[in-house]
C-alpha cells in the first residue's frame, strides 16, 4: 500500500515515545508535517530532527505540526528527544505498519548488503488529514528540510 497525493490519511497514526495513542485527529484544522526516517541518532537523521527542530517555531506559525515517525521503540525515541531536546513527537512504529500504509518500507541496499528499512519520505497533510505533498528520499535535503517544506505553500 502507498499513500499520495489526494490521499486521506488514516486517523490512528500509532503510539508515541509516551506510550500515547496519536491521531490524525489530534491534528484537525493545523497543517501537518508527518516525516519517516530510517534511524534515531544516526548523522542524517539527526540533521534533520534538529533542523525541524531550529525552524518549528517557524513551521507553527505557518500553521505546521510536526510528527516523526521511525521503527525504533519508545524507548530510543525518548532518548533521542532529550539528547536534540525536540519540541515534537515521535511515533514508535516498531512493527513498521504506519511505513508500509504509507509507502514508505522497503527494500534498501547499504554497501552490497541488502535489508528492509524505512525511506525517508515526508508527508505534507493538509487542515482536514489530506495529504498535499509527498517529499521523497532523493528531493529531501536533511540540513535543509523545513525550507523545502516551506517553499512552494
């Protein structure tokens, strides 16, 4: 299954690094930035939660939520909030259902070696939980992505 453009997305999204449920919901009326990443504390990965991080101020008055979603538990998610101190949630897709309803589990090869991993993709959903924009591995620049989310609004 793959999410697109057009696309309503589904209202329960998952569990958060707080063991709480998340919905799309809890979102209604704010535009939201839904973003899949392959790793906590990884350097592009964290790149890229601190560059959300560096511009959410920014993104929220533009009317922008933030919501990461990656496979690692509450657990890591936590940790990887405090260490960045990120001022949004993650969700803790650790059986990796919210990436493959959205098009995002697949296939990835790392030096000859080949495994199954999330690629990073970003979601722009609109007020009313449609998505807007899809952003994929090769557009998205880590250091640089809450400007790229930004242009073309």
């Amino acid at each position: 299954m793959s999410m697109n453009v057009g696309d309503r997305i589904p209202d329960i999204l998952g569990i958060d690094e707080n063991g709480q449920e998340v919905r799309a919901s809890d979102f209604a009326g704010k535009k939201l930035v839904l973003y899949f990443y392959p790793k906590d504390s990884t350097p592009g990965c964290t790149s890229q939660a601190c560059n959300l991080r560096d511009n959410y101020e920014v993104l929220g008055d533009k009317g922008y939520e933030v919501l990461g979603v990656s496979v690692q538990d509450g657990k890591s998610h936590k940790r990887f909030i405090e260490k960045n101190a990120l001022p949004f949630h993650l969700i803790a897709d650790t059986e990796h259902t919210l990436n493959e309803a959205f098009g995002t589990w697949g296939e990835k090869s790392m030096c000859g070696r080949k495994y199954m991993g999330t690629f990073r993709t970003t979601f722009i959903i609109d007020e009313n939980g449609i998505i807007e924009r899809v952003m994929g591995p090769k557009e998205i620049k880590v250091k640089e992505h809450s400007q790229q989310i930004l242009q073309n609004q």
